[in-house]
C-alpha cells in the first residue's frame, strides 16, 4: 500500500512546552484514521504537522513522500493544495457567498489572477462543479447565499465542499464533532467519511469523543501528553488503554 504520511522521532515544542514527543506513525493511501485523546494531549499539533502547516523541531516527516522541510515555497504550496485541511474555526469569509468560499479552495493551485477570477467571477465550468459538490453535501440551493445568514451545520457542510474542491489526496479534520450535539455529530461523521469513500481520500481527524471514533474509524491513535499511547484496531481499544488516555487530572501541553 502506497504510504501517504510517515513519521520518524517526530517532536514539537512551543518554547518550553513539548507538544510532540518521539512520534513515530505511519499512515497509507484509503485509511480512515481517528487521533483521540483528552484536551491538551497534541492532537492538534500532530495534524498540523501532518498538514505540512508545521515544520517538527528534531525527527522526519514525509507527508505524500515529500519532505516539507526539503521543499521551496512553490512546491510547498502545491503540497498543501493535496492536503485538505478542515481547521476547527472553519476558516469561511463571513461576508462572502458560498460560491465564492468554496472557490477558494483552489487557489493554491492556481496563479494569482485565476484565483482572483474564481473569486470574483468564476466561469462556467467552476460554477458546475461548486453546484454538484455542493449537492452532495446537501446545500445547493445555498450556493449564492452569504456565509453569515447560514447555521453552523450548514457552515460546516461549505467548508466541506471547499476542501473537496482543492480535489486533495488526503482530508484532515480538526475537532470537526466538538461543538455539535450528539446527533449531528453523528450527521457530519457519516458525511465525511461518505465523501471520503467515494472519491478514494484518505480520512484522518482528531476528536476526543471516543463512541463515535469507534463507529466511524477502523483505526484509532491514541495521544496523551504529546506522545503516541496507542494505536492499533478501534475494537482492539480495552479499558486499561482508555484510563491511560483519559485519566482525570491529566494536564498537557497542547490541543
């Protein structure tokens, strides 16, 4: 199986603060992978890394078998491009209408002023495309509508769209079920990992609710304090595990 992301003695530090120790992990092409652990256990941080959003302070990090440290700025950016990043906050333009939001996925993959014409004025065939991803996410009849006069599941679902629309190999979602109730949740995981099926991405998002990273993820990687305590099969997951990860009291350094 073609290896998307490996990790080698990977560490990050923010300062004095050790948000990533001695990570070594290895992830290949069409895994659905789920990064669990409490908050502050480096979740967060080893997605970034991953998203070649973060560069490791010591260890190696092959992200779609590219070194991101080795990489100028140009080809750094078409890295990204690969990556479709879903960060917590979302990252929409409030102002501006789904059209144009979801546009804006592409425009690390093109110049500067083809991104400016996708934002402003996109042509035909981008509309068409926006439109169909759009009505797979289940909000077309949304696509002139500002972002600000829409619900936060209906945000979600544009974000969605827009990552699709970089047409990446991997899609990572940061916390993506973390303020939602239980039932949309449960909505949003289906949605992703539906997508992510049908167009052949590799799926890997952090969260810390552990029933529905068991439903949804064959595989769980198990943080607490910026080290790898698990990792292995959902269902192989026991109690003792489960302590480890989530003992009360815990402090640690990083989301």
């Amino acid at each position: 199986m073609e290896t998307v992301f490996e990790l080698s003695e990977a560490h990050k530090s923010f300062g004095a603060v050790h948000a990533l120790s001695s990570i070594d992990l290895q992830i290949t092409k069409g895994e659905r992978v789920a990064l669990i652990g409490a908050s502050g256990s480096g979740k967060t941080t080893l997605l970034r890394l991953l998203g070649a959003q973060l560069a490791p302070d010591r260890g190696d990090v092959r992200v779609l078998s590219c070194n991101p440290l080795g990489l100028g700025e140009g080809k750094l950016r078409e890295l990204r491009s690969r990556l479709g990043y879903l960060p917590q906050d979302l990252g929409l333009v409030p102002n501006l209408r789904v059209l144009q939001n979801v546009a804006a996925g592409r425009c690390g993959r093109r110049s500067i002023l083809g991104s400016l014409r996708d934002l402003i004025l996109p042509a035909g065939g981008v509309r068409r495309r926006i439109y169909e991803l759009l009505e797979r996410v289940g909000i077309e009849e949304k696509i002139y509508d500002r972002v600000d006069t829409l619900s936060g599941g209906q945000q979600q679902r544009v974000a969605v769209a827009r990552a699709l629309f970089q047409e990446p190999a991997v899609l990572l979602a940061d916390e993506p079920v973390s303020a939602v109730d239980p039932a949309r949740a449960r909505d949003v995981l289906e949605l992703l990992t539906r997508l992510c099926e049908e167009e052949g991405l590799t799926l890997l998002v952090s969260m810390h609710q552990l029933d529905l990273a068991r439903e949804f993820f064959p595989r769980l990687v198990g943080l607490k304090h910026g080290k790898v305590h698990f990792d292995g099969a959902s269902s192989d997951l026991g109690s003792e595990a489960l302590s480890a990860l989530f003992q009360l009291g815990d402090k640690a350094p990083d989301s």
